[in-house]
C-alpha cells in the first residue's frame, strides 16, 4: 500500500530542517516547552495522523516552516489550520527589507529546500573566505554579495536546523564582503551597511560569537574616523555578545586588540598597550573552547603585529622594530595582505630612526608583495611612510621609491581598486 501524504510529508519536511530522526525533532519542541516524545511523532507521521494540538500545530509549524496542511495533516471541519510562525521572520524585520536582507513569508513557499543546501551553501562561504588571502578584491568583492543574496533567499525556503546552518553561511559572507569593503576597498560606509546585515544573519543563527565578530569589525569603522564614544560603545556590545558563547581564548584577545587599534588612533598608546598586554595573558593561558573556523584573520603573531605599530605610535622604536621584525619572520606564507603592513609599519620605524635609506628599503618591499597581492591598508600605511620622508626627498633612496610607488602597475591598481 502506498505511504499517504501525512507520512510523506511530515517526513520530508522533518529531514529537510535538519531533524534526521523523530528523536531530533522531538528534543526541539522539548526546548519549545512541549512535551512530546518520539510515540506521538510516530503517530504524526503514520498514514492517519491525528490532528495536533494549537500549542503543538504552532511549534511544528515554526519549526518546520510549512502550514499544517503542507506537512501532511487534514484539519476536522471547522478548525483553523496553523500558520507559520510570524516570529520566524528576520530580527528587526522592517529595517532588513530596506537594507534588502530576506524576511521568511507569513507562509512558507511550496516548495523547501532539502538539508543539503546548508552544507553547500557553507561551503561555497568557506571557499571565499580561503580566496580573501589571494585574489583580488574587486573581483572576490561582487561574489561574495552574490552568494550572499542567494543566502537571503533561502532562508525563505529552510527551517529549522537547516535554516539556522544557513544563517550561520550568510551571517560570515556578509562579515567578509564589510571585510573587503573597509579594508581592502576603502569604503566606510559601505562597510557600516554590509555588517549590519551579518548582525542580522547572526540573529537568526542565534550564533553570540559571530556577533561579538561582527560586531567588532563595526567598531573599526568609527575607531579609525576618531569616534572614540561610538567605537567604544561597539566593543561593548562585541564583549557583552562574547560572553554569551564559548569564546576561545583567540577571539577574547582579538577583542582585546581590535579596542587597542582604535585607542591607538586616538593616541591613547598608553591604555592600548595595556589592552594588548592583556590580549597576551589572555592567549598564554588559553582556554578550554576552540577557536570558530571563521576567525582566520588573528592569532599571536597578529596579536604582535597590533603591538608593534602602538610601539611605533607611542614613540618606542627600539621595541617597535624588534616586535615587527619578530612578527614579519613569523607570519604564515599565506598572509601576504598582513606582510604588506608590517613592511609599513618597519618602513615608518626607520623613517622615524633618521634612516631614510632603511625605510625605503621596507617601503620598497612592501609595494613589490602590493603589485602581487593588493591591500587598501597596506599602501596607506606606504602612503604615510613617504609623506614622512618629505624632508629627503632629493635622496636617490627615496626618488627610487617613488619610481615604485608611482609605477605604472601601482597606479592603475591603486586607481582601479
């Protein structure tokens, strides 16, 4: 005899959001408040389900993304078949239609997505966040917003775990495209806007550590502009999320450095130096928690890296040039955007020492990795370097440095990007 559609359906619907068993399921309407056990999930599933009850009908259909009738079950004459659950609808709704995030329908479409989906929808995530370190960002850039919307609009068509996995995919492409947009492409406000919606993906993951991620990048942004309240208030919220989840001892001490950057810029060197020492005990002991698989951009040689340019900007140029050359020796080969910085960060070292002929020397090298690899941040940090060495400019070593700088391959890469 063949399966009915309330077997079929429910079934389908259940797999779909991720519950591979009724056991699965069923521990998520426990955490709804529900007490329903796999005995009862059977009987929904079977050829003749009963019809469940309304605090039942509005948990399956919250959880499941479909309207009873969809999941397989035929109402008695008279009653109300439940809906999907409005509060499934993106945190903050009416403000992520205008920044052109998805909102889930008051009613699931007819067709869900199968749980595969997340899976390859995350790995697409992870492969353009590996291809941040090597291909050029206004070509990564487009992509990844790409991807990003084709998260947006399956999120309308998942439930459930399935969902959750999703929003986990569209909350870090989001969190790499403000990457890009602020570090690599020199766009603010752009940035400002793209992280928002990674906040928003987070919400709906319900994921506190790419929260406290995302919400860190955000206080970049008024860091380096000097809006020192507003950064400030951002760190806030990032440590108050990271408290939320099992932080690891990395993404602490990232905290940690990005609230020392932004004091750094304000020339508060002093509190920076401590934030970042502080950054250092956190790593020395460590912790019992796992760093997240996204949070590739940091670790103790970066943490040293933050160090280094606050020993530069407090005036300490012994300590700066042994922590930078310390750092640039242990940089992994893959962090050619980080080198382009340190090599910046040794250049102005020297150039602050009285020794034009050094610092154009590491100016140097860093514009040759900036012609392979590009990186906003780094050329500003040449930039900086040769406005410095204003007063040698009639100096062989620094005419030479600006036949590089202002080469043709520089120019129109700086020009174009």
């Amino acid at each position: 005899m063949p399966r009915s559609a309330g077997t079929t359906r429910l079934r389908a619907a259940r797999v779909a959001a991720g519950y591979h068993s009724q056991q699965a399921l069923a521990d998520a309407l426990t955490k709804l408040g529900l007490s329903v056990g796999t005995r009862q999930l059977r009987r929904w599933e079977s050829t003749n389900p009963p019809w469940p009850q309304p605090d039942c009908q509005r948990a399956l259909t919250r959880l499941l993304g479909q309207d009873m009738q969809a999941l397989g079950f035929t109402p008695p004459d008279g009653r109300d078949e439940a809906r999907p659950d409005p509060s499934r609808r993106i945190v903050v709704g009416g403000a992520i239609a205008a920044l052109g995030l998805a909102t889930v329908p008051a009613q699931a479409q007819a067709t869900m997505q199968p749980a595969t989906v997340a899976a390859d929808f995350a790995a697409v995530t992870r492969s353009h966040r590996r291809m941040y370190w090597s291909v050029a960002p206004a070509e990564l850039h487009p992509s990844v917003l790409a991807h990003a919307r084709l998260g947006c609009a399956l999120l309308a068509e998942t439930a459930g775990e399935t969902r959750k996995a999703v929003a986990v995919a569209l909350a870090e492409s989001y969190l790499l495209a403000g990457r890009v947009e602020f570090f690599d492409l020199r766009e603010p406000d752009a940035a400002d806007s793209t992280l928002l919606r990674a906040l928003q993906a987070a919400g709906e993951a319900d994921d506190p550590l790419l929260g406290a991620a995302v919400l860190a990048h955000t206080a970049f942004i008024p860091g380096w502009a000097g809006e020192r309240e507003k950064a400030v208030e951002r760190m806030i919220a990032a440590r108050t999320y990271a408290r939320r989840g099992p932080a690891s001892a990395e993404l602490l001490a990232w905290l940690d450095a990005v609230e020392a950057e932004c004091e750094t810029r304000r020339g508060n060197t002093r509190t920076a130096l401590h934030l970042i020492g502080h950054g250092e005990d956190v790593l020395a002991a460590g912790s019992e928690h796992t760093s997240p698989e996204w949070l590739d951009w940091f670790s103790a040689a970066r943490l040293a890296a933050f160090k280094g340019n606050t020993q530069l900007k407090a005036g300490h140029l012994p300590q700066a040039r042994e922590t930078l050359t310390r750092v640039l020796d242990d940089l992994p080969p893959e962090s050619d955007k980080q080198r382009t910085v340190i090599l910046g960060d040794l250049a102005a070292v020297e150039a602050a020492a009285g020794r034009p002929e050094e610092a154009c020397r590491y100016a140097g090298l860093a514009l040759d990795q900036l012609a392979v690899t590009w990186y906003a941040t780094g050329m500003d940090r040449i930039r900086e370097v040769r406005r410095t060495l204003a007063p040698h400019q009639h100096e062989q070593c620094v005419r030479d440095l600006d036949d590089k700088l202002y080469g043709w391959t520089t120019t129109v890469s700086a020009l174009s990007r």
